[in-house]
C-alpha cells in the first residue's frame, strides 16, 4: 500500500463509531422475536431425528391418513408416511436452499454491480440484463428452465440465483455511487488512494449494512419461492420432502388429515415472518444507528 493510501487510511477515516447494527437490530423487539422463529425452526430440522422415530421415506404398516396424535403429531399421509417427520427434512431442504442459493446470488450479484459502478460499459451491458431477468416473474423464469433441466432441487436453487443476482447487483451499485460522494471518500481519492483500495477500505464496509437487509428480506422470497414451485410440481419432487411438496399432496387429503397441510403451513409462516422481521430490524437500526 502506498503512503498516500496509508494516510488516507489514518487520516480520512471520518466515519463516526457507533453501536454495532446487529445489537440495536437484536437486542429486543421484533429483530429479537425473527431470530428466535429462525432458530427454533432451524434446530427442529436440523436435529430433526431426535424429534421423531419415523423416517420421511418409510411406509408405515397400517397407519394410513391417520390423524394428528402423541405418537403422530401431524398425523400420516396417504402413503403411511409420518407427517412431522417428512416436514422435519423439508425445513432442512428449505434451509438448505435459502443459506445457500441466497448467498451465492448476492455475492455474484454484488460483484457484478461493483464492477458496473466503476466501469460505464459493464454498468450499461449489468443494467440490460438486469432489466431482461427482472422482466419475468420468478415462477414464469422457474416454468421455462425446469421445461429445460427437468423440475428438482437444482432447478429451484438456480431459479433463486437467477432471481436474486439483480436485486443485489443494484443494491450495491446504488450504495457504492451514493456512498462515493461522501467527502470522507473524496478526500481519499483526492490523496491518491486507489479505485479498489478505496472501494475495499471505505466503500465496501458501508454498503454491507443495507446488504445484510437485502439479505433477510431474500431469504423470506426464497421460502415463497421453494413452496410455490414445489407446490406445482417443478421443484423438489416426491418421495423427496419439501415444505412445498408436503402442501402439494395435502390438498387431496385434507377431509381425512388437516394436520398434513397445517404442519408445513406453520412452518412456511414462521420461516417467512422470522426473515421478514430480522429485515424490518436491521433497517429500522440502520436509520436511527
């Protein structure tokens, strides 16, 4: 590193210090009750074979479309098999798929979009085809690759990808040129920093924190986004369970078990509202931190 960019690191860092966002976000209220929803649901699937000794894929004998009871909280299915069970491993796909589908999409998008804020030709060449992605809707886009790829588990992780990289490749390049014009900045660049080196130093750390609410707030369109294709048979597909797959096949068999679709319906809401609150949270921190 340079001295210039030496001094523009000790000197310019005019940044005021302030309490850290995740513990205004957290601390209490609604940031505390979505992290709660979240994990509970997280630990229920992720030790989900403590939970139950039923495997969502066996049949069991005679235990037909039971109802909700001690030894079957969410009754049995029409193929013998234990509900709580089967949404034990449906909300380990859905985790699955929102921290890692979600992620990968914001990471490729955010790069994109902070090589389009320093670059004019890659920012006009990222803008048209952010503007062609956004011009389906995700369960149109979701229809057409799996016409292509086949419906399964692969098709909904890249449907969120697909769905998300524009999000956040705005996103980012938004906050990079709003945060560019700070004096802070500019006086940097003015000392002789470099593109990246200011970017890396002084950029990047502001625009995480609109990030994380981004973040959250995709994580919740993620669930949507599994339950829906799955719910009209182009995501994770039977025997395999899914939150929306589990919904898919409660609809025939609701006079007989209501629980069979209850079940993953809880889930769903619980999965969406804690995502959605952590989102509320961290922007309501962000304007008043």
């Amino acid at each position: 590193m340079s001295t210039l960019a030496v001094e523009a690191d000790t000197a310019v860092d005019l940044e005021p210090r302030r309490k850290p966002l995740w513990r205004t976000a957290f601390g209490s209220g609604q940031g505390l009750v979505g992290v709660v929803l979240i994990a509970a649901i997280s630990v229920l699937g992720l030790l989900g074979p403590l939970f139950t000794q039923y495997d969502p894929l066996v049949q069991i004998p005679y235990a037909n479309l039971l109802g909700p009871s001690a030894e079957h909280w969410f009754g049995t299915d029409e193929l013998n098999r234990d509900v709580f069970a089967r949404v034990l491993e449906g909300i380990r796909v859905d985790l699955f798929i929102v921290f890692v589908a979600v992620p990968l999409g914001a990471v490729i998008g955010g790069s994109i979009g902070l090589v389009a804020s320093v670059n004019p030709v890659a920012d006009v060449v990222a803008q048209r085809v952010f503007d062609l992605v956004l011009a389906f809707p995700a369960l149109i886009f979701a229809i057409a690759l799996s016409a292509i790829t086949g419906p399964g588990l692969h098709a909904v992780v890249i449907v969120i990808i697909a769905a998300e990289i524009p999000l956040f490749g705005r996103h980012i390049r938004t906050a990079v040129l709003q945060v560019r014009e700070h004096a802070y900045v500019e006086a940097a660049e003015v000392i002789g920093a470099g593109t990246w080196w200011t970017l890396r130093r002084h950029i990047l750390p502001n625009v995480l924190e609109p990030l994380s609410v981004q973040l959250a707030l995709s994580m919740s369109i993620a669930v949507f986004i599994e339950g829906a294709m799955s719910f009209i048979g182009i995501g994770v597909r039977p025997p395999d369970p899914s939150l929306g797959s589990i919904l898919d096949e409660s609809i025939a068999n609701l006079d007989a078990n209501w629980a069979m679709a209850a079940g993953p319906l809880v889930v769903v809401t619980g999965l969406t509202l804690g995502f959605l609150l952590i989102a509320q949270s961290l922007g309501r921190a962000r304007r008043i931190g």
